[in-house]
C-alpha cells in the first residue's frame, strides 16, 4: 500500500520549476499530485507522478538532485472532519504525521492525501482496521 513520491531540489529561481516540468512533459511523464516547500535559495518539489524511477533518473541525468521516498495515499471522506477522522486515528495509536498534501483520484473523483508518517506500516494497519480506504500505486497513476 506505499506509493513511491518523487523529491526535488529546485533552485527558487524563475523559470526553474518551468524546465523541471519541461523534462517531464518531454518524457511524458504525469504529475498527479504535488506540493512545494520552499526557502529562500530551493525548493523541495515532492509529486506523485507515473514512473517515478524513470522521472527520477531522467531528472538526475539533468542535474537535478532526485530521491524516492514512500508515502500512504488515503481516501478521505468528504464531509466536514473527513480529514481529522484519520488524524485522529492516528494520534490514538501514537503514529506522528511530518507532511501531507492531497489531489483528486480522477477515476473514483475522491479527494485522496498523501502522508509520510513516522511509521509506514502501523499506519497502514490500523488505518485498515478501522475501514480507511487506502490506495496503491497504480490506482493513482
């Protein structure tokens, strides 16, 4: 149930993140989710995208400083405290959260978060347990 996340250091200057998504239109390669943190010198670009060893190598090929990292991908309910029914479930089982950013499952129209968590597969499970729907790679891309 882990979906690989693509990580980019983007130098915060213009046109940057242009060339970035460049290489990745050239390659046909789809972002399907992402969020930017940004400083005062970079970026730190974190997206869902199909291919994500490909993208990765591609953009390191580039120059650009690219990681894999794995997150949970999570259903929420939509309805008002659809979001902290699973923050809830995960502060009673002691599971920290250190991001998340959400996009839209165009095939089922369901608002889904990605979260990187303290532990992966606790979170997996007691997610479960409780009826969250959680999503795996290829239903997302």
């Amino acid at each position: 149930m882990l979906v690989k996340q693509m990580s980019v250091f983007v130098e915060n200057t213009t046109g940057k993140l242009e060339e970035l998504t460049k290489i990745l239109a050239d390659n046909n390669i789809d972002i399907k989710a992402c969020t930017i943190a940004d400083t005062v010198d970079f970026g730190i670009l974190r997206c869902i995208v199909e291919e994500p060893d490909k993208a990765t190598r591609i953009l390191r090929e580039k120059g650009f400083t690219a990681s894999i990292t794995e997150v949970i991908a999570v259903s929420l309910e939509d309805k008002p405290g659809g979001f902290h029914k699973v923050l809830k479930i995960l502060a009673d089982e002691d599971i920290g959260v250190d991001y998340v950013y959400s996009t839209i499952n165009s095939d089922e129209g369901e608002a889904v978060i990605m979260m990187k968590v303290k532990d992966h597969q606790k979170a997996i499970d007691v997610l479960s347990k409780k009826g969250v729907k959680l999503f795996c790679m290829p239903e997302l891309v």
